[in-house]
C-alpha cells in the first residue's frame, strides 16, 4: 500500500499547478444559436394552442353536454371529488417533505447510501432467482441465475469507484442546497408540462373529431393513411415539447452549478441572480440548442411508438413481426445514446464538443459511471411508497374523502395509488435536479479543478482524494 500511495501522491498535481496542468474552456461566442429550432418549436406550440381552443374546446364541451344527458336520462348520480381533492393536495406536502428529508439524508452519509443501494440490487436479483425456482420455473430461475452474476459481477468492478460517486454526489447536493430556489424553477416546468399536455389533450379531441378519425359507431380507428400522419404530427409534438421542458431544467441546473463553482459570492443564496440569469440564458440564447437535441430524440421516440402500435395489430405476424421487433430495438438503442450525449452536450451546451472535453483530459471511462442514479431511483420508489402510507393513514382518519368509491378495496387502492403516484412525480423532479448537478460537477471539474480548489477547498480536497485513488491514470493526478 505504501507504494501505491506514494506513486498516488507522485502523480497528484498540486493546486498551485493547476493553470499549467489544465486547459481551460474557450470563451463562448455572444448571440442566439440554432435560432431555426426555437422558432420551429414556437411554431407547433402555437399550433396546439390554435388547435386546443378552435376545435378542441368545441368538441370537449359538445361531449360533456352528450354524457350529462346521458346521465341524466338514466337517473345518474352527482360524483363528490372533493374528498380526492383534499387527499391530492395532502400527498403533495408530504411529498415535498419526504423528498427534502431524502436530499438531507443523501448529503449525510452518502458513501453507505451508494453500497446500500447496490447491495439491494443484489438482493433483488437473487430473490427473483430464488423464487422462480421454488415455483418449478426453471427457465425463469435460470435466467435470474444469469442476472444475478451480472449485477455481483457489476458490483465488485464498481465498488472501488464508490468514494468517487460520494464525492461527487456531496458536492452536488451542496451546490443545489446553497441555491435552492432551483427546485423550485423545476416544480414551475413540471406544472408547465401539465398545462401543455392538458392542451395538447384538448386538441386531439378536437381534431379526431373534426376529421372523424374515429368511428362513432364501433369505436374504432378509420382506416386512412392521413390518420397514421395525424398520430405522428401530434406524438412529435408531444413528446418534443417534454424533451424540451425537461431539457431546459437540465440546462438551468448547469448554469446555477457551473456558476456556483466559479464563482462562489454569485453563485450562492436563495436571493441571488444565479438562477434567474441561468433561467434567462437556457430560456434565450441556448433555447435553439436545447430545442435542436431534443428534437432528435422527440422524432425517435415518435418512431417508436408507432413501431409499438404497428406490432400491438393482431394482424401483424411472422417476419413483419419481427421487422419491427428489431426496428424497435434498434430505435430504442438510439434514444438511449442521444439522450445519454444530451445529457453532458446541455451542460456544454454552446460548443457541442463535450466528449472532446472529456478525451483531452483522459476522462472517458469516468462518464461511463452511474452509480449515483441508483440512489435516486431508490429514493424516488421510496418516497413513493411513504405518501402511499400517508394516504392509506388519510383514509383511516378521513373515511369521508371516500365515500364516492363502492366499496372498501376501491378505496385503499386510491388511497394508496393516487399518493403513490405523486410521491413519484414530486421525488422525480426532486431528483432529476440533484442528478443534473452531478452530471455539472463533472464537467466543471474537467473545465476548472483550480477555481474548484480555491472557491471550495474541502469539497475539492474530499473529490481529489476520492478521485485520484480510483482514478490516478484517468484523471491526470
């Protein structure tokens, strides 16, 4: 060990070195870019919004009027929500505190949460195992046999990384704790993502309706290959505006980060012009980046789904079957790779030379690491599952909020099932911040260790120790 160390401490490059060890970013250029994207998401943005309200507000108030109608005629009754209401709206808080209590336990001990987390992936493997073959199913047991393998395999090849992983997962939670109105700039895109997809709803109503793509009579889809357009002008729309949203949180979160390790007075406080200025800039000159990468992954994940509903026809069999079997994998590998790039090419977003970044410095291996959203993932199913609690506890003290469901078993599964879904979706914007902040610090430290080292000396002391035992090849010290 002694001479691994001194070889270790041999290669370390002292903090005063770092300006001649590093070559820093490049100035990036003033002005808008990829201008023709922001314009082209503008555009279908509108358009749905033209749409919602010149077709779809008809057609939605035409239908209600027909079910009132129809409830009436057959001595309907009047359904109570307000209990549903107050169970929403009670989820909601007690999801906002669990995922805060989560970020301060993962700033605690963040090292034993990463081997924990691993190790419930063990357990989990080996359970499935365990259990196909106490249930006779041998080409199950086999198979959870395999997974098993892979994940102890897995494990024991990352388990040296771990110290990385915390370091990295500790400095990124104090940079979005020292800003934390950041969450609170995620929340506002999630209720956006809402309002747009609620319109988006809204409009497909009101064009189904008005080019009659759907049978009044069976139910079904007309056969017209104008419809296969329809679904696909509207998929794309869709899942556009959400990659983009979602995108431009991830944008945010860097530009709160990359400034906070830069510069610290700027960069720090909940009163400071650090997220709005990242607001500002991910919203204006770097919306035609995010727009152009999201756009690529939208047209996939379009290509997808109508994959999927060409291989959900019955009629489908035989080769074509498995055509679009492997359209679908293949598809489905690509997403994966562009959304894996977009995730660092946002946070570089100006220069779209990102992995160059990562190839100078010999860090290409270190992206490859993603230990840390296995303690998100665990977290966002366990603060799912506690307002899940929470909302069976409502029931049982609230039994009013539920006397819209017939029966007992209905309740408990909307007590539980309405609070569980929440938890998830609060959790998972939660998360999603804490996750792009450490995909930030990443990338910073690359651009900037010196800065890093003299704006934040403990944290950059507690990431060069990490780091470089794990890394003393890779990292360059």
């Amino acid at each position: 060990m002694g001479a691994d160390e001194e070889n270790l401490n041999t290669a370390l490059v002292p903090p005063e070195d770092y300006d001649r060890a590093f070559t820093k970013g490049e100035e990036q250029p003033k002005g808008c870019r990829d201008v023709w994207a922001a314009l082209l998401f503008y555009a279908q943005a509108i358009a749905v919004g033209v749409f919602c309200f010149w077709l779809g507000v008809p057609a939605v108030t035409k239908q209600i009027d027909s079910s009132d109608q129809q409830g009436n005629s057959n001595g309907g009754y009047n359904v109570k929500y307000s209990g549903i209401m107050y169970l929403v709206m009670s989820a909601a808080g007690c999801a906002f505190v669990l995922s805060a209590l989560s970020l301060g336990i993962m700033s605690c001990c963040p090292k034993i949460l990463i081997q924990f987390s691993l190790l419930i992936s063990l357990l989990l493997s080996l359970a499935v195992c365990v259990y196909a073959f106490m249930y006779n199913s041998i080409l199950g047991g086999v198979f959870g046999a395999v997974i098993f393998l892979l994940s102890l395999c897995y494990a024991c090849a990352v388990w040296r990384r771990i110290p990385f992983a915390a370091a990295n997962l500790k400095t990124a939670l104090t940079a979005t704790r020292q800003n934390f109105v950041v969450y609170f700039v995620a929340y506002a895109f999630v209720f956006i993502t809402f309002a747009y997809t609620f319109m988006w709803m809204t409009a497909v109503v009101g064009i189904f309706d008005a080019n009659g793509v759907i049978d009044d009579t069976t139910g079904d889809v007309v056969e017209d290959p104008m419809v296969w357009l329809y679904f696909f002008l509207l998929l794309l729309a869709l899942f556009w505006s959400e990659q983009v949203f979602q995108n431009t949180v991830h944008a945010i979160v860097a530009g709160v980060v990359s400034t906070w390790w830069f510069d610290p007075e700027q960069g720090s406080g909940c009163c400071s012009g650090n997220v709005i200025g990242s607001t500002v800039r991910a919203t204006t000159s770097s919306f035609g980046s995010i727009c152009f990468g999201s756009l690529l992954v939208a047209i996939i994940q379009t290509l997808r789904a109508l994959v999927e509903a060409a291989r959900a026809d019955d009629d489908v069999e035989g080769c074509a079957a498995f055509m679009l079997c492997l359209v679908d994998c293949c598809l489905r590998c690509l997403e994966d790779i562009l959304e894996y790039f977009n995730k660092f090419a946002y946070i570089y977003v100006g220069s779209k030379n990102v992995m160059t970044l990562f190839k100078a410095k010999g860090w290409t291996v270190i992206v490859n690491d993603d230990l840390i959203s296995n303690v998100l993932s665990l977290f966002n199913l366990v603060v799912g599952c506690g307002v899940g609690l929470f909302g069976l506890l409502m029931k049982d003290a609230n039994p009013e909020w539920f006397t819209t469901f017939t029966d007992d078993y209905s309740a408990q599964m909307a007590a539980f099932g309405f609070p569980f879904l929440i938890g998830l979706v609060v959790s998972a914007v939660t998360f999603s911040v804490v996750d792009s902040s450490v995909n930030t610090v990443i990338v910073c430290f690359a651009e900037g260790p010196a800065e890093f080292d003299q704006n934040h000396p403990d944290l950059s002391e507690d990431m060069r120790e990490g780091w470089r035992k794990v890394y003393p090849e890779e990292c360059g010290f």
